[in-house]
C-alpha cells in the first residue's frame, strides 16, 4: 500500500478544488444565444429578397422601355412631341435617346410645340431631319392660329417679307416664333428678299415649307 505524505494530500486537495470550480464556472456561465444568430440570418434573407425585387423590377422596366424604342413606328402611325414620353419619340427616324430626352425637356422648359420651326430651336435637330420626320409628327394646325391673329395672311393678302413683322410671320403656316425671327434677322443682316425662293436661305426653311409659303407671302421691292 502506498503511504501518501501530508504535503502531497494538500496538493491533492486544491487540485480538487480547483477542478469543482472550474465545472461550477462553466455551468453558470450563459451559452451562446442562438436566437441571435437566427435573427441575423433572417435579417440578411429579407435583405437578399429585397435586393433580388428591386433588381428584377429594374430589368422589366429597361425591358418595356426597350420593346417600346424598338417597336416600328405603323402605317399611318403619328407621334405627338407634346404628349410622348421620351422612348416613344425615340421611335421616330433618326431620333436616338439622347435628342429624343433634349425634345422632352425643351417642351418642359417652354411650352408646348406648335409648329416643326418650334422643333428646329432643339438642338440636334435641323432642316434636314426635319423634312424626314414632319410625316410621322402630330402637331397643331398651324392655319388655325395664324386666322385667330388676324393676321394679312389670313385676309387672303400676300405678306410682304421685306416688311412683315415677327408677329405677322409668326401666323403664317408652319412658321412659329423662331422661323419668325430667323427671317427678319436675314432681312436685316442680308438685305431683302428679292423672291420667296430667298427664304430657303433661312435656317430651318426647306423647299417643302417655302413651296407651302409661297401661296401666302411675296417678296415685295
């Protein structure tokens, strides 16, 4: 039988001592919560959800835009500029989104278009692409306004260019304010119109809309 010496019982004795504490710490000592971790991994589940909506809503919307600017424009087939959203004017020939989104936001800023000379004052677009999309355009009628004027025009009198106001050619058909000032400003700086053929000298007058004037003005000496 082994003989144990006192020094060795003491140090057998806090040894115990110290082992029931350490299993008497770990039973009071709270576990971790795993209701929180279930918390957190939901809380990140929705976000996913929520992100995964908002993506796939972006990418119905950028559809139905694009099935909208790639949808041809049909026989007979108008578009009004002062009612069209931006992807439906985007449709006319030779409009992109870029000029399609400058129409928009010239008839925001000053109103609404009344003639194509109205058009012409947005940058990008000019006589020439003008001529292309004026048969797929749905505007005013311009003899309407220019006979709520009063104007000489419509009296059945030929309005001389050499002497007309802005305000006088601003009746005419198919000339709005900026056509308007575009003539007298020739006159001015070139001197007068020797024929209604000179018109076609102004920015924006093509033979289309002289040919149209040509019934309603004259180049007086």
């Amino acid at each position: 039988m082994l003989s144990v010496t006192p020094q060795e019982r003491l140090a057998l004795g806090v040894t115990a001592l110290l082992l029931a504490a350490g299993a008497g710490a770990r039973v009071l000592t709270p576990g971790p919560a795993p209701v929180q971790w279930e918390q957190k991994a939901h809380a990140a589940s929705d976000t996913k959800g929520v992100d995964a909506a908002a993506t796939r809503r972006a990418a119905e919307r950028a559809l139905a835009k694009e099935r909208i600017r790639a949808e041809p424009l049909r026989p007979g087939e108008r578009i009004d500029p002062n009612r069209a959203s931006v992807d439906e004017i985007d449709r006319l020939p030779r409009i992109g989104p870029a000029l399609a989104a400058r129409i928009v936001e010239r008839r925001a800023a000053h109103g609404p278009f009344r003639s194509l000379a109205d058009l012409d004052s947005v940058p990008g677009v000019g006589p020439a692409l003008l001529r292309e999309i004026a048969p797929s355009l749905q505007l005013p009628a311009s003899p309407a306004r220019g006979s709520r004027r009063g104007g000489a025009a419509a009296k059945g009198a030929l309005l001389d260019l050499n002497r007309a106001t802005t305000e006088e050619l601003d009746a005419l058909p198919g000339i709005g304010p900026v056509l308007a000032r575009r003539i007298v400003e020739r006159r001015e700086a070139s001197g007068p119109f020797r024929s209604v053929e000179d018109l076609e000298q102004v920015p924006g007058i093509g033979p289309a809309l002289r040919e149209k004037l040509a019934a309603s003005v004259r180049a007086g000496p």
